[in-house]
C-alpha cells in the first residue's frame, strides 16, 4: 500500500508516519509538507519513507505528484496553517480533491478536531451534532470537513473524515495547550490558566489517535464521520496543577488569567461510531501525561548541552 501523508512535518502527521513505518514493513509512506522537520529525522533513511517539500496550495505541483510519482491507495490530510488557516485548510484541501477526485486513490482521510462542535454543556458530541466552531481555526476546519463531504455527494471522492479530541505526546508544538504548560513549569515561568481554570478538555495519547486513523484506514466507511475521544475530561486548573506537582516547579507558579471573551468551556465527544469498528483508548493518560512531560525535560536538557 502507498499511503501519502500531507502535514507529515507536523506533530500529528509525523507521529503517524512513524507509526505506520513501524508497524507495516510492505507499506511505502510519503509524507509531505511546505517546510522540513525535525520530528522526521529518525526516519530519514527508511528505505520505506520518502519526503517531499510541497505546499498542497501550490495546486500545479500537487498535480504532478499525484500524475508522475505514486500511485496512491490512501491520501491523509494534517496539513494546518496557523498562519494561514484559511488558504492551507479550505484552498489546500480542495486542490487535494480535485487531485484525489482526477487520480481516484481509494480513501481520503480528512483530519479534523472536535472544536467544530464548539461548546459541549451536557453529554458528548455526535458526529451528527450541529457544528458551532468559535475559533478561525475550528470554523476553517469545519469548511474543509464540509468541502470534503460535498466532494463525496457530488464525485464519489472516497472521503472519511476524522474529528478528534485534543492530541498529546511527545514532539508536540510547544505552542499548544498541554506543552505550553508542560515547557512553562520545566523552565521556571508561570504556568498560567483563564476561565478560572474551569474548562474542561478531552484529551487522547497520540499512539491511540494513530490507531484510530489506521482502523479508519483498512475499516472506516468512505461519507462518514467518525469522532475520536479519550474519555480523559479535566480542568484546566486541575492539569496545571498536577503539571506542577509533577516537576516541582511550586504551587507560586500558578497563575490565573483573565477570562478568554471566546472560549470553549468543555469539549467531549462520543467515539460509539469507532468503537463499532474495534477502537478504543487503550493509553493510561496520567502515564502517558508524565512521559510527555519526561520527554519536554530531556528536549530542554539536550538542548543546554548543545
């Protein structure tokens, strides 16, 4: 199987190419993004893996992958842009399909996020719940979810789409939620939270997401939506302070934040849909909170040595 990944540079996509390298020896992975990474280097010379520096907005050379190179059997898209959330997500998805729509790989997973539902007061999210993004970010992801969708209706362009709570692990931004907490502690600064740290967030281990999305690949239904969850719902104040505790940095280190005018307070989701399929979380979130955590604190280490 010939699987392109688009956003491989990232911390999702990466963490899936190197899932799949390691788990299928007859797989060939291309990944491709509009600026190398370093969270790719220890499979630069996997003789399975080939990058490519391609920005999926550059619509001619999108083309000519897809004609010349590989013929591909399943094209995932991770590809985000928080610079430009609206050329990458909506104009770079749709040369996608148009590419996807003229070469007819078998699958084309859509990567989403749970934000789309916005808010969740009661009970969790369905993929049939209304969508209510809040955010730049989450109201491009949700065009790009309903543009893939239509290209299902219109083409038959074999799309699935994915929404899943809030990933974690190692090699995440440092930028994102739980790293930014994680980075702030380990380097002596405050570790600061909004809302009263009364937002709630679900969280899923990344190796549970690419189990997710390799079940999706070989079982999901092409004009679905599948919600990946983690069952890990916590506060805010309650992440920060076992972050805290957990590398010592003193309960002084807290510091609470005005109210975001804009903020989704609790975000759940309800995964049933993939739990038909054979999936479900299987990572311990507190194990795998400290490894992360370890992780940032040897990065920083290695990083004085040098």
């Amino acid at each position: 199987m010939n699987i392109l990944v688009v956003g491989g540079a990232g911390f999702a996509g990466s963490s899936f190419t190197k899932y799949l390298l390691e788990k299928y020896t007859d797989y060939r992975i291309i990944s491709i993004d509009k600026a190398g990474s370093e969270n790719l280097n220890e499979v630069e010379d996997n003789e399975q893996h080939v990058f490519n520096l391609i920005d999926i907005t550059d619509k001619t050379t999108l083309l000519s992958l897809f004609k010349y190179w590989y013929g591909f059997d399943v094209v995932i898209n991770f590809a985000s842009d928080s610079n430009n959330y609206l050329n990458t997500d909506i104009f770079g998805t749709i040369n996608l399909l148009e590419a996807i729509r003229k070469y007819k790989p078998k699958r084309y997973i859509q990567i989403s996020v749970s934000d789309v539902y916005g808010s969740v007061d009661t009970g969790k999210a369905l993929e049939s719940t209304l969508l209510n993004p809040s955010s730049l970010c989450s109201s491009t992801k949700a065009s790009a979810d309903l543009i893939s969708l239509s290209y299902f209706k219109s083409f038959n362009v074999p799309v699935i789409v994915s929404r899943c709570s809030n990933a974690f692990g190692p090699f995440q931004n440092e930028n994102r939620f739980l790293p930014k907490m994680i980075m702030s502690a380990l380097q002596g600064q405050k570790v600061k939270v909004h809302n009263a740290g009364n937002d709630i967030r679900d969280f899923v281990y990344i190796l549970d997401y690419c189990r997710a999305l390799d079940t999706l690949i070989h079982y999901g239904k092409t004009g679905e939506i599948y919600n990946i969850g983690g069952c890990n719902e916590y506060k805010s104040i309650d992440l920060a302070r076992y972050i805290i505790t957990y590398t010592g940095a003193g309960s002084d280190m807290l510091e609470m934040m005005p109210d975001m005018s804009v903020c989704d307070l609790r975000m759940a989701v309800n995964y049933s849909k993939m739990a038909q399929l054979g999936w479900k979380p299987m990572q311990d979130f507190k194990l795998c909170l400290n490894e992360t955590i370890d992780w940032f604190k040897d990065k920083i280490n290695k990083k004085e040595q040098t």
